[in-house]
C-alpha cells in the first residue's frame, strides 16, 4: 500500500508502542492512588506531560490530556464562552474549521452566544483587517485553526494572537494539523489555548491534548474527579498519554529533516500533477505546510478517483479527513470559491516522512491513467472536449 492520507491519521511507531506496553500490565495503578504502582503511572503521565510541553513550548502545568483533538476543541471554546459570558456572547472564528470546532461554535448559537465566521478568499487564509473589524466589545473568544486540515494553508495565528492580546480576548487555536508538522511555539504564536491529537504524529487514537496558558480560566468540561487540572475527569488513559508523550518527543527530534523531505517530495508532486490538463491546487501554496496537497480536476468525481486509485494500492482522500463518507460538498473547498462541481473532482494527498520519491511517481501515474478514465466517462468532460 501506499500511504497519503497522513492528514487522516497515521500509523503508530514502533518505538511508540513499545513505550506503551509496561502501561497495559506492568505499571497498570491508577495514577490517582498512592502506593508504588499507581505512582509509576502516575509519573509515565507526567513525563508524557512534560515531552508534550517541549514540543509547543510550554510548561507541563500547562497541558491537559483530553481523549483527541475534538475533545480540546470542545473544552477550549465551550470552557470560555461558558466562563464569560457575563462579559460577552460574541465569539469570532474562521469559514474553514474543522467540524470539531464548526459544530461547537453552532451549538453555542442556542445559548445565545453570536458567531462571526471570517471569510478566508481564493488562497485559504483569514485576514487580519477582517478579524479587526469583527470584533466588538462583546467578543470574549476568537477561534481560528492554524493550519486547514483539508487544503494544508496556514492561518496567521502570531498576528492574530497580537490583537486579541492587545484588545484581551481569550484565542484558541486548533493545532491538530500543524504540531509535529511546522514548528509551534505557543509563546511565538501569542496564543492561549492550543488544541493537539496524537494519532497525526504517529501516537494512539483516542488521546489528544490542550494548552492552556497559565491564568486562562475555563468552565470544567467533564464533571466528575477532576483528574486533569479540574478541567477533565475520569480515570486517565495512562498507556495512550504514554504514547502521546513518546510521538511528541520524535516528532520534536524529527521535525527539521521531516519538513525538508515532505518539502522535496511535494515539490515533485505538484509538479508532475499540474502536468495533468485541468488540473489546479488548491489553496495558496506559498503558505501551506509541506506535506498538504489538494487538487481539483475538471470533469471528475474525486470519490470516484479516490477508489481507482484504491484499487491500485494507493490511500489518498477526498472532503475533509474526519468525514469523508459525507457526499456533501466541502465546506474549506467552498469557502476558497469553488463551485460545487469543482469541489466534488477534488482529491487531497497528504505526505508523510515514510513516503518516497518512486511512491510519488508510482502515485502520479496511477491518477493520470484513473483520472483519463474517469473523463472518458464524464458527461460534463465529454461535453467541454
Ligand atoms: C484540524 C483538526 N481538528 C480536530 C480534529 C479532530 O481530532 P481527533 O480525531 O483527535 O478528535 C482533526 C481530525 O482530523 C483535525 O484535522
């Protein structure tokens, strides 16, 4: 198989696992209890803490473990506006978020809070004079993800954080697609709450985390023991922060050489599949992390390119990474201005440091031969040719 749907998900290492197994039945005590077994594990989960820190730049206090990245968005945006709402109900974020953080803000509409969703153009990015002009002095919280999930583009979060530190409001930003991926550095990006999952940088499903900057109140998201800074309850998932902890510290090591070799092989991609007639990329290449490509090609379904391209061993994706199931169009590949038509033939290939250059070529082949296929059988094709 091929692999190219690293923004999906991807595989855990080897060196992760092993990390993990004393957690299942070695060090098994529940982090919460005081004797020898349960304080191993207790302190597995504080070295874990202290790995996810170094990799945004943070303090361990800082970190809560949560059970993915949906969760953190979850606690960040209904723990603020949920805190302050005696100081305002109006929360800004942008048209092309995950659903994790789309669908909280929706939910929040029943409560009485007011959403401005910031429009994002052709190249994928917010503007900073849009987010200026929205806020009002109701706006307790702006939510805006660092790097889209489906088209790869990277928000500009630093110049963000500068105006709502300036005018005090409280700023998240989901950064499931960008840590382990482009450097983050919570102090350098001015933000105050920051949301991470594990299984994008090559840890276990089900664990994620959330920076929450010193001083930073929160409304508690799980009622219960209040394990987790009193903003999370139940007992912890000790063997998946483990593993979370065990990813962080690689990917920090790893970063420099794995940007420079998603770099080089998106370089090759691109290239090769812009030969393809009608064929485009989305979103604004010059500011999108290095593994991220989104294409679009005229006269095709994408899900129709995405299983030819399965039945040749190659896994790409087409919509977003948690909901491609949905036949609805994309919501990012609308808000940078495509029709629905053009939305529907597009195709995303994420890389990861596994993949190779022969990979790529094998990659390009197989969707020149699927995509002419394709066409052959599109009215839509048959009718402009
Ligand atoms: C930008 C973004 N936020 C949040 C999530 C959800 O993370 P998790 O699967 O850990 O809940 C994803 C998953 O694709 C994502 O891409």
């Amino acid at each position: 198989m091929i692999y190219m749907d690293h923004a999906a998900t991807t595989p855990v290492r080897e060196e992760v696992i092993e990390a993990m197994e004393p957690y299942f039945n070695k060090y098994f005590g529940n982090p919460s209890t005081i004797y020898k077994v349960g304080r191993e594990a207790k302190q597995g989960m504080e070295e874990a803490r202290k790995k996810v820190a170094d990799l945004i730049g943070a303090n361990s206090e800082e970190i809560v473990f949560t059970n993915g990245g949906t969760e953190a968005d979850n606690m960040a945006i209904k723990g603020v506006a949920f805190k302050n709402k005696a100081l305002g109900n109006h929360i800004i974020t942008s048209q092309i978020e995950h659903p994790a953080v789309a669908e909280t803000c929706n939910f929040l509409e029943k409560f009485g809070f007011e959403i401005t969703y910031l429009p994002v153009y052709n190249e994928g990015i917010v503007k900073v004079e849009d987010l200026k002009k929205a806020i009002t002095d109701k706006t307790i919280l702006i939510t805006i993800m660092h790097v889209n999930s489906e088209i790869g583009t990277i928000q500009p979060i630093k110049e963000i954080g500068e105006i709502a530190r300036e005018k005090g409001i409280v700023f998240h930003t989901d950064a499931v697609q960008s840590v382990g991926k482009i450097p983050v550095n919570v102090d350098n990006l001015n933000v105050d709450l920051l949301s991470i999952s594990s299984h994008k940088i090559y840890g276990p499903k089900g664990v994620g985390a959330l920076y929450v900057r010193k001083g930073i109140r929160l409304e508690p998201f799980i009622h219960g023991g209040g394990q987790e800074k009193n903003l999370n309850s139940g007992t912890e998932n000790v063997s998946g922060i483990v593993g979370l902890g065990k990813a962080s510290e690689l990917a920090k090591k790893e970063l420099n050489s794995n940007m420079k070799h998603l770099s080089n092989l998106k370089e090759k991609l691109v290239k090769e599949v812009l030969e393809i007639e009608e064929s485009y990329l989305n979103g604004d290449i010059e500011r999108m992390i290095p593994g991220t490509a989104n294409f679009h090609f005229v006269g095709i379904e994408g899900e129709g390119l995405v299983l030819l391209l399965d039945g040749n061993g190659i896994a790409g994706a087409t919509g977003s990474a948690c909901s491609s199931k949905k036949l609805e169009v994309s919501p990012v590949l609308k808000a940078i201005g495509l029709d629905d038509v053009d939305a529907h033939g597009s195709l995303r290939l994420t890389l990861g440091p596994e993949n190779t250059e022969e990979e790529v070529e094998k990659v390009v082949e197989a969707m020149k031969i699927s995509i002419e296929r394709l066409r052959s059988m599109s009215p839509v094709w048959n009718s402009r040719n």
